[in-house]
C-alpha cells in the first residue's frame, strides 16, 4: 500500500521547492513521529495535550498541519500500519513444507497483531464517525487477505473455488486483531497458548 503521510512538497516556477511547503511537510511528520512514539509507548490514542508536549509544536500549529482530529488519527494508523506491513511480506508464499509455511505464517501474524494494538483499537472506534478511517481498514483487510492466499496457495488450490474463498475468509478471521483481542484480553490467552490454538486451527482446516 502507498499512502505517504506527508504533504505534497511544491516545487515552485524556477525548480526550486518552496519552502513554507517543506516546513509544512516536516512538521507534520514530526507530529505523527512523536505521535508514533507515545504509541509505541502505550498511549493508544495520543492526545493534543501529549502531541503538544512531545513535538514541541502548538495545539495550533497541529490543527494547520491536519484537518481535524480524525485526520490526523489518520495518518498516525496509515504510517504505523506501512512500518509494520514488511512482517506480512517477509513470509514467502507458497515456499517450502505445509509446516514451515503455517510456522511462519502463525508467527508473522501474531507479531503484527501484538505491534498494531494501539492504532488498530483506535480505528475501530473511529471508523464507524471517520469514512476515511473506514476506508483505510477496508484496504487494509485486502492486504491482510492477500497475505493468506499467497501463503497457502497450495492448499487453496486443491478446493474448488468456493471452498477455498470460505477457508480464506475464515482464516482470514481467525488469525485478525479482533481474534487476538479476544483470546488474550477477554479470554486471558497467552501468546503461546494462541499460537498452539491457531496452529491446531489452521491444521485441522488445511488439512483435511
């Protein structure tokens, strides 16, 4: 996915870019960095108070920077989400034992579900007010999808098509952050104990 958070730089008559669009640009990025750090330290929807604070910016200064509040949520969940999408393409599709595929797969995924928790709860609660956060996890899930047709393509291809859409839909749900949230926050599931279930799963749904 593309989906640079920064502003468009200008580059004026004469090729020079102009340079209140490159202080701009700068200083949007320095608002969604320090807002990726309070993230990263836990703060799962940082607050203008706290963006203020880390960026060294004004709460007015922001608000010239980004559209609204959602706007900003934004581009915080689209620049973590790009960090955090080279742990689903690192696992080559379709290469190598149904066991080494499924390991590396269970392992990329619970990864990157422990590393998106805090933009991805904010998502959820704001994309139901925010369509362009709606969008976002729209394609998202695309990406997430894709993910799982090219590491099991091999299995896929031995059902018909219907079957192999219901398998991958229901894969697909079984590995999402909203799976992991339940088993490890409502169901009090340890890491290791969600990695044996959704191997058992997965096993059991593949291989058949």
């Amino acid at each position: 996915m593309t989906g640079n958070n920064a502003v468009r730089t200008e580059v004026r008559a004469d090729g020079r870019i102009d340079g209140r669009t490159a202080r701009r640009d700068r200083n949007r990025d320095e608002v969604v960095a320090a807002a990726l750090e309070l993230v990263d330290e836990g703060v799962i929807d940082p607050s203008i108070e706290q963006l203020t604070e880390r960026s060294g910016l004004s709460a007015r200064s922001i608000f010239r920077y980004f559209e609204g509040l959602d706007d900003l949520r934004r581009a915080v969940i689209r620049s973590h989400f790009e960090r955090l999408q080279p742990l689903l393409d690192s696992v080559e599709g379709g290469d190598g034992s149904f066991e080494t595929r499924l390991k590396k797969f269970i392992d990329a995924r619970i990864k990157f579900n422990e590393a998106i928790a805090g933009p991805a709860r904010t998502a959820r609660m704001r994309s139901h007010f925010a369509p362009v956060i709606a969008e976002d996890i729209q394609q998202y899930r695309q990406i997430l999808d894709s993910a799982v047709r090219r590491q099991f393509a091999p299995e896929f291809k031995t059902r018909s098509k219907a079957e192999a859409e219901d398998l991958i839909a229901l894969i697909d749900t079984l590995v999402s952050f909203d799976s992991w949230e339940l088993l490890t926050r409502d169901h009090g599931r340890s890491r290791t104990q969600v990695r044996r279930a959704w191997t058992l799963a997965l096993e059991s749904l593949l291989t058949r």
